[in-house]
C-alpha cells in the first residue's frame, strides 16, 4: 500500500508530545506542529504515555501503545483529508458579522 507520507517521501523520525501540541520531525528536515486537540486520547495521556510512542512502517505512522493511538503522516500533513476540521466557510461568514457593517471580518 502506497500512503501519500511514502508517496511525499516525508516520514517520521521523531515525536514530542507536549501539554498543548503534538511535534513531529520529518525526514526532510521540516516539522509538523499540530493541536493536541486533534487526538483526545493523548490529550489525557500522562507525560510517559505521551513519551511512549513507536514508529510504524518505517516512520509513515505513530502509534502509543498505552492510549492505542494511531497517526499517519499523511493525516498531519493533508488533515482535511483525514479529520473532520472547522468548516473556513462558517468561520469566515461568523466573523464577518461579529465585525458588523462595512467591515471584512478578515484581519
């Protein structure tokens, strides 16, 4: 099975777990940051679970035993392919009207 992190050539070679976000060094040489919030079962991981982790398939996943979590690369790098994000299009319309009248709502 060919996944988008082995097509992109980017695979893991690292992983901090932090209180806030999740780091993940790439192959490359470039960085993911993405929220915790994306993966509620290491949200409530304690600091050694969150440490606990193995590469699979050669880095192109994570997994943590101890919250039997599981990321792929792929769902880092392309999440609006994998998760179920903000919709941008509700976001950018709320914002618009919390601005009031003649305004853009953008920054």
């Amino acid at each position: 099975m060919n996944t988008l992190g082995e097509r992109a050539g980017a695979v893991a070679v690292d992983v901090l777990c932090r209180a806030d976000d999740l780091r993940v060094v790439l192959s490359p040489g470039r960085t993911v940051v993405v929220p915790l919030a994306w993966f509620p079962s290491l949200v409530g991981a304690s600091a050694k679970q969150g440490a606990d982790w193995e590469l699979l398939g050669g880095g192109v996943g994570i997994h943590w035993q101890a919250v039997d979590e599981d990321i792929s690369v792929a769902s880092l790098l392309q999440p609006e392919n994998f998760m179920r994000l903000p919709d941008k299009a509700r976001w950018s319309t709320s914002r618009a009207r919390a601005a009031g009248p003649g305004t853009s709502g953008s920054f």
